[in-house]
C-alpha cells in the first residue's frame, strides 16, 4: 500500500504537521526523505530496508552512489538523503555549546566506535580539534579492504586545514579485532605526523578500534618515538607527557 492509499492521519508528513517530528519513527522520518515508493514497494518499506541494511550504518557509510544501488531508490532519493545525513553532521558540530571535548583517548575511541568498530572492512576517520580540544569536524577519509584503507595526507589534512584545526586524531578499525598496530599502521602514522609538522596541524594520536575496544599510540608511548622521527632537525624537542597531552589543551581558547 502506498503513502496516497494510507488514512491521511497516519501518513508520515501529516503527522509531522499534526504532532511534530519528535513524534515520528525513524522510519517514518527517512519516508518523507524519499518521498515516494516504487512499484513495489511504499516509501515507508523502502525507509525500514535501508534502516535495516548494517543496522542502520549504511546510510551513515555509503555514499550516494551506492545508496542509489539500492533497489527503488535511485539518484534522487539517495542525493536528498546524503544531503540530510552531512547537514546534520555539520550543524552538530557547529555551535560550540554542543560540540564534544576530547580529553582522552576513549573519548575519541568513543565517538567513532559505534561508526566504525564493527565495520567487515577497514574504515578511516580523522578527528578534527580546535585549540580547546574541542571537535569541530569528523571527517570519513576512506573505506577499504579487509586489511587495509588508505590514509593518504592529502586526504586526511585536506578538510583539517580548510577548517583551521589545532590538530586531528587518526582513527581506523581493524576488522580481524587484532588491535596491534601493523607495520604499514606505523609508517602512515610517522608520514602524517611529518606532514602535520609542515602544515601546522598536529597528529595527537593514532587510535585503532575494533569490536568495543582500541588501542591508543599515545597512551601506549609510540606516538613520542614517531614525533622524534618526523622532526630530524628538531630531534631534541622536549616532548608532551604521552597522557596529558590532550588534557594541557583544554581551557585554551580557539
């Protein structure tokens, strides 16, 4: 049955006007997103398919592309809806009364996690602070293989630097829930520790999630030997305490 053919109290734009957008489903919310159905299916079906696809993180992950792949979709439908999700993800962090603060590890862990923790492919995001370690931005950089994704520097501190971040927090998933950093894992880290140097834009810290826990560069030490590597003419800085780097940021202003 289609929205038309439904009582027009129970359509979802209707009782958006009547009760609110509070009031409605997440399913009924992404129906009026797509707005009409297909020959076989409503948009309110169309809505619980793609709220049911990865547990709801498809729409978060993909992109229009592949959400227009999606059987009864289309270019159309996907574009309004990619245009929602990145809308609300810019005014999220926009105004600096809502915007999370960053103390630690965890609470950058926390914030990805459930985004891209329990992903069957590599995923990469870049944290991006101000100077009060407060987030500003979190950007998607990539999505890979099984066992890898690219972190190229101009991708990760293309977005950072049109922001004027203070610095940026790298973080991937390893989809094998074996949290040791790899070899690459630490080589990606020393180049982009090296660029941010050159850019002005610090990497605070390499953080690897996966299933519900991570495994930090910072807290584990590793983050000082890489910073020592990617300033050969400054070796003999003296270097951040490893554990209250992040804190010492806060109370600065922007």
């Amino acid at each position: 049955m289609g929205l038309k053919d439904m009582p027009p109290h129970q359509r979802p734009r209707e009782r958006l006007l009547a009760f609110g957008a509070a009031r409605l489903t997440d399913q009924e919310l992404l129906a009026i997103l797509i707005g009409s159905g297909s020959r076989e299916e409503s948009a309110l079906a169309l809505a619980q398919r793609l709220l049911q696809a990865e547990g709801g993180q498809f729409i978060l992950e993909a992109d229009a592309l592949e959400i227009s792949g999606i059987k009864g979709i289309g270019a159309a439908k996907a574009c309004r809806i990619k245009a929602c999700v990145e809308l609300m993800r810019r005014l999220f962090y926009t105004s600096p009364a809502t915007r999370p603060v960053i103390s630690g590890p965890k609470d950058a862990a926390d914030l990805v996690q459930g985004e891209i923790g329990y992903l069957d492919r590599e995923g990469v995001r870049v944290i991006n602070l101000n100077t009060a370690n407060q987030v500003i931005a979190i950007d998607s950089v990539s999505l890979g293989g099984l066992n890898a994704a690219p972190a190229h520097p101009r991708e990760v501190f293309k977005q950072p630097i049109r922001r004027s971040a203070a610095g940026i927090i790298l973080l991937h998933n390893h989809p094998s829930g074996d949290l040791r950093p790899s070899r690459r894992d630490v080589e990606e880290t020393r180049r982009l520790a090296a660029a941010g140097e050159l850019l002005g834009i610090q990497l605070y810290d390499h953080i690897i999630l996966g299933y519900g826990k991570f495994h930090s560069m910072l807290e584990s030490g590793r983050m000082a030997d890489i910073r020592r590597q990617s300033r050969p003419y400054d070796a003999m800085a003296a270097e951040p305490d490893a554990k209250g780097e992040l804190a010492a940021q806060k109370g600065q202003g922007r």
